[in-house]
C-alpha cells in the first residue's frame, strides 16, 4: 500500500548533496533526479514535479512545479513512483506491458521505443485485455506468480493510433511532458481489472527480421532480461539489490522467458499475435 498526497505547486529549490543517480533520456537530457534525504528520498523531475518519498516507500508525497497540470503529475505518480515505491516494499515491479491470454496473461519487455504499448494495443482491439502498459507489478505471495493491473489507459505515438484505432477513441487529458496519446480502456480497448498468472514473459528485439521469431533465452540471458527491466529506487542499497537479485534469479527460474523478434510493420501485428498465442499454449501443454 502507498499513501499518496498532493500539495500546493512550489519551485524547485536546489538541494544540497549530488543526487546518488539519474535517470537521462534518449538526447541525454536529465529525465529524474535521485536524491537522499533524512527522511527518505526526493525524486525530481526537472520541470515538471518533486516527489518525497518514505524510506519504506509507504508515503509519497507530490509537489508540482509551476503550472503543471495534475493530469501530469498524477502520470508520474502512477507510471514512476508507484513502482519505484514499491521497490522499497521488497515489492519486485518491471519495465513491461501485459496482456491477458487464455489461462493467464503474458508480458512484453523491453526499453521505450521497441512497441510494448503498441502490441498491447494491438493485442486489446483484438478482444485481449491489457492489464498494465509500462510497470508489471508482481504478487507472488499465493506462491503463484500473478500480474497487478494498473490503471486503464494506454500511451501510443499518433502514428498507432492512426494505424490501429478508428477515428474518436477516448482519450484521456494530455500530459505536459509526452506528445504520445493516452487512450482510455472501454468498448473496443479492453481492459482487464484483476490479478492473472503470469505464464510467460517476452523480451523484445529488432533486429529487422522479415518473420515473426521466438527463440529461447539461455539462463544468464533470462535472468539480465529481468535485471535490465527492473524498477529500483535505491540502486546503491546493498541489502535491497541482494534481495532484488535473489527475486529475478528465481523469476528466471518460475516465468518462461523468450525473445521475440518481428517486423515493425502494423499489418505483421495479427500474425505476431498468432505466434505468441501458440507459443503460449505450446508452454502450458
């Protein structure tokens, strides 16, 4: 469980020790800022919002910059902190978008840009649900490993939504800091809101292959899979890596893990959905 709060917009004071990380965007433009506090953390995203957050990641509490818009800040709030937080509950959370598939549900992983949100997309105007579109959140505490849905709304550059969705889909209030769209879960953009077990997770490639491939991940390439995809808080938490490395070995171990790899063309996205469903019930037979 996280507390969340929003209060009044204030400026951004600078803060007296270097921040310990930083997350940096694609031109290297600083996209957050990682501080240490007495009580906790300061997550900074310049511009835009502070985040304080709790020690054990049970508080988190928002301060907007300026006139950034609450739609904003609460997408930060859900899409960044939520699973950054909860990293600090020992509650594992990956870079990843879900999908339900017949018996459970299935993850795509991979860094921004490689069409995890777009084949979720693809995956829900079928009549497949999507349960998350950015952060897979994990309850393994039934000893079954079960996905968390997270809020229904979908993030796709204008150039899907052209190709994928009929003109006047539901849309939710633009945020200030992406020129992608945020598409509401409804009638044609399913949406599924309880927990499923997660049977198989995909790690995304482009290789610039003509065919849909899925080839298996040897066992180091399984576990990293899980490594470079993870939300953590405190990188330099020794106890909380220790712990962090221990789940994702055993995620390796519980949640068969392949690569997929395919063309990057919207007509493929039926057939790349065949494949993976078959795939899938090749792994439970």
């Amino acid at each position: 469980m996280i507390r969340y709060a929003l209060q009044a917009a204030r400026e951004q004071q600078p803060v007296g020790p270097a921040p310990f990380h930083r997350y940096l965007l694609a031109d290297q433009t600083v996209w957050t800022e990682f501080y240490r506090m007495e009580a906790g953390y300061l997550l900074r995203f310049p511009g835009l919002a502070d985040f304080e957050v709790s020690a054990d990641g049970t508080v988190v509490v928002a301060y907007p910059v300026g006139d950034a818009d609450e739609a904003t800040v609460e997408h930060l709030y859900l899409n960044q902190l939520v699973p950054l937080a909860l990293s600090r509950q020992q509650r594992p959370a990956f870079h990843a978008s879900v999908v339900a598939v017949p018996g459970g549900c299935v993850a795509f992983l991979g860094s921004t840009g490689m069409g995890k949100s777009t084949l979720a997309a693809s995956f829900a105007l079928a009549g497949t649900a999507f349960l998350t579109d950015d952060a897979l959140i994990i309850d393994a505490t039934s000893g079954t490993v079960c996905a968390i849905p997270s809020h229904a709304s979908l993030r796709l550059w204008e150039d899907s939504v052209e190709a994928l969705l009929e003109a006047g889909a539901s849309r939710a209030q633009p945020i200030s800091y992406s020129a992608k769209a945020r598409l509401l879960a409804g009638d044609a953009l399913a949406h599924r809101a309880a927990p499923a077990p997660l049977l198989a997770a995909y790690q995304l490639e482009r290789s610039g292959s003509p065919a849909v491939t899925i080839r298996p991940l040897s066992g180091a390439e399984r576990h990293m899979a899980w490594i470079r995809n993870s939300f953590l808080l405190d990188i330099e938490d020794q106890d909380l890596l220790a712990r962090h490395f221990e789940w994702t070995h055993q995620m390796a171990g519980r949640v068969p893990i392949h690569a997929l790899d395919y063309p990057r063309d919207y007509g493929m996205l039926p057939e790349v959905r065949r494949a993976i469903l078959g795939h899938v019930s090749d792994i439970r037979d």
